[in-house]
C-alpha cells in the first residue's frame, strides 16, 4: 500500500493506493508548527477511518513546496511508519524530461501533474492548477516538460483584497447569480470567479499558439471544480492528479506496483 502526500501551502493532500488505484484520499489544511506526533496522530486517524494504519503502509512518496513541514513529515514516516519516504524533486528521476532553468526551481507538485497528464491524457497537453497559485504548465507531445507560468492564486487575491480595501468584507468563494453583482458580496464573487475563469483561457489560448492548438486542457488543484466550468477552454478536471503523478512516479522508481 502506498501513501501518497502532497503538500501545499494551503493544504496538504493525501491518497492510499492499492494495486494501482486510489483506495482513499484526503485533504487537510496545512499549518506550519505541527509536530511530527501530532501529523502522526492526524494521519492515522484519516486511515483508521477506512481501517488502516500507518503501519499497514509499505511506501510513501511525498511532494512538498513547503520545506518548514519537511523535517516533521521525515520524522513521522520514520517514527510511524519506520519507512524512509520518496521525496521529489526536479533532479531525480521522474521519467519526464525538464527544460526549465534551473530545474530545482520546478515545484514537486507540478512535476507530478506533467506526469500524470502526459501518462493519462497525452501530448501535447497543458495543466492548469487552482490552487493557493495558480499554475499553468506545458507539456509536449512526446512529453516533456516545457515550462510555464504562475499568477497569484484566488484566495490569496481575496485576502489581499480584503486587506487593502477597508470596506471589503471576506466572503465565501461561491458561484454568484450573474456578472453583474447587486450587493458587495456577489460582485466580489463575480469578480474573482469569472475574472479568473478568463484568466484561465486567456493564457491557455497564447499557450495553444506556443504548444500547439491541438493541447488537451486538464485542471486540478482545490479550486478546480469550482471555477472551470466556468471557462470555455478547459476540457477535463482532475482533482487527483497530483496524487496520481506521484504514484506514477513511484510505480516508475520501484520497479513495481502497489
């Protein structure tokens, strides 16, 4: 069995595999001063739900673009687990080729996207991640990881939002009745759900120029389901692709599934 963990600067995401597909996953907030025990406890807590253990695993693959959580994630896999985990990053090998530069500034999470997406979906094929960034990567037809770009995420302009303007109030992150908003709160709403859907398809329309117009259009990250319906250029959405990147990448490096 293994675990795969993906964590993120909002949140932290897990699945458990078996024979190659996903038994269960997870997803909690991520909150920097957890102690190993105290992950520890959470995780086996989410896999005694589903009458499993930390002890029952017998792999862990881990991405993480938030190296303050690192030592304690070691530490539980060691303590818990006494498993000494697969950790990605832009040097190891991942089976894709990185034309980026330099390669260790290739986040983890986005590595294991371009793997899934090409594995699952072919290229040439373009990833747009909805997450506390937002994401776009580009991956070739035979592959191979071109590059992309990165804009700042819908929570983190909410909360600038808010903060800078004293009348804004926080609001909640749902689909609004129309464009046009008739109270502060649907045309906050409006404004960041459809502003970021056209954001969406803008930059994959100038992408398809670069990449080639026939790019498969995937979505994932925690947002995804929310805001790309609402665009005209994404074709699939794929909340687990990470998820499923890294257990490709570890079925890849192991010589074996799980």
């Amino acid at each position: 069995m293994l675990l795969a963990i993906n964590v993120n600067n909002t949140n932290i995401a897990l699945g458990v595999f078996e024979n190659s597909a996903l038994a269960a996953d997870w997803r909690v907030s991520t909150k920097l001063g957890r102690t190993a025990d105290e992950y520890g406890m959470l995780f086996n807590e989410l896999l005694e739900y589903r009458g499993l253990s930390l002890k029952d695993v017998s792999g862990i693959i881990i991405s993480n673009v938030v190296p303050p959580t690192m030592r304690e994630l070691l530490q539980v896999c060691h303590k818990y687990s006494n498993l000494e985990p697969y950790v990605v990053d832009a040097e190891k090998e991942t089976g894709i080729v990185i034309h980026y530069q330099p390669r260790s500034n290739v986040g983890a999470d986005r590595i294991a996207n371009a793997v899934a997406a090409f594995a699952l979906y072919g290229g040439p094929a373009i990833v747009v991640d909805l997450g506390t960034a937002t994401t776009f990567d580009a991956i070739s037809a035979t592959g191979e990881y071109m590059g992309g770009a990165i804009a700042p995420g819908v929570i983190i302009s909410l909360d600038a939002l808010s903060r800078a303007a004293s009348r804004l109030p926080r609001i909640d992150l749902v689909r609004p009745p129309a464009a046009i908003g008739t109270t502060t709160e649907t045309s906050m709403q409006a404004g960041v759900l459809f502003g970021f859907a056209g954001q969406v398809d803008e930059m994959v329309r100038r992408f398809k120029r670069e990449l080639g117009e026939e790019s498969r259009v995937i979505s994932t990250g925690g947002l995804a389901e929310l805001i790309s319906p609402e665009t005209q250029t994404v074709q699939i959405v794929n909340r687990l692709l990470t998820l499923e990147g890294l257990r490709l990448i570890w079925e890849r490096n192991s010589g074996a599934k799980v």
